[in-house]
C-alpha cells in the first residue's frame, strides 16, 4: 500500500516566536501541532541549517539576522513539534538553503511508493514554496498539496502570492 507523506517545513523557534518568528507563525502553531499529531501516515520535518559563517553567506548578505545556526536554542523545533517528530519517528532534513534537493531527490527514488505529499509550515513565500516547487519537479505526476491553514508567510500579502504561484504549477492548495 502506498503511502501519504506530510512536510512539516521549517517550524523551528527562529521563524515562530525567535529573531524571525511572526504573530501569524505563532497562530498556526496548534494547527500544525494538531495535524502532526493526528496524521496517518510518515512525516518528514525540515530544518533550516546554518553555522557560524551565516553572515558571509549569499543569504546573510540579503537577510542578515542571524538564524537557525545548528546547536542554537533557536535551530530546535518549536514545542510541542520537537516531542511529536520523535513520537512519530519522523525524518530530519536539515537544508542549507530555502528547498532541499536532497528531499527531493530522496522522494523521487521513493516514488513508486508514495500516494501523495502535503506540505505545511514556515515561509509560505520563502521555503514551503521553494520545496513544493521542487517536489513538484522532481515528481510531477504525483499529487502535492498545501494546507494554507497550517502556513504562514513573511506577510498575509506575500503568504497569498505564495499560494497563487504554486496553483498556477498544478500545487494542490487546501
């Protein structure tokens, strides 16, 4: 039997109530922690992953806050997220970058067994979108889709973009 998959995407302390965190991240927080919770089915989380040379990077150049650096309060999952990922035996891809081609690239020696992907978490505009859009590349006749209730964008405008661009590349929004 094939199996469904949900992405939690980046849900780490930064992006929800750290340097980088939003009122609108903290407010899907229990929705996601409750989908995590009930969902049938094999769950991967994402981590944003940084060292100590952020800063000198490309993207520390455009975004220079300092965040998700491995080993940092901030880098661990937000609560009650990090005690599910092990009550769930999730997967961990940490990810250097926006989307993860090693996900990607995993799923799709995977694909034979996989029903369906859904994604959920943090940016809607930033890493959800760039990781469904490489899912969707990496697999495109396989059913991906997005809970925007269980997403938050950098803001409410940029979250709604998100979401049109990855209608407008056949992502399933829910």
């Amino acid at each position: 039997m094939k199996k469904n998959i949900l992405i939690v995407v980046d849900m780490q302390k930064d992006f929800v109530t750290g340097v980088l965190g939003s009122g609108q991240a903290q407010e899907i927080l229990p929705r996601v922690a409750n989908k995590v919770e009930k969902y049938d089915g094999e769950i991967i989380f994402t981590m944003d992953t940084h060292g100590e040379d952020y800063l000198n990077t490309q993207e520390g150049q455009k975004l220079p806050v300092v965040h998700c650096v491995e080993g940092t309060p901030g880098f661990e999952l937000e609560e009650p997220l990090g005690v599910l990922c092990k009550k769930k035996r999730a997967r961990i891809f940490k990810k250097g970058t926006f989307g993860s081609i090693a996900l990607a690239k995993e799923l799709a020696e995977e694909q034979q067994e996989i029903a369906s992907i859904e994604l959920i978490g943090v940016c809607t505009d930033i890493c959800v979108v760039s990781n469904a859009l490489l899912l969707k590349a990496f697999l495109p006749e396989l059913p991906i889709q997005v809970d925007a209730s269980c997403c938050a964008g950098v803001t409410p405008q940029k979250h709604e973009a998100a979401l049109e661009t990855m209608r407008s590349c056949q992502i399933h929004i829910v």
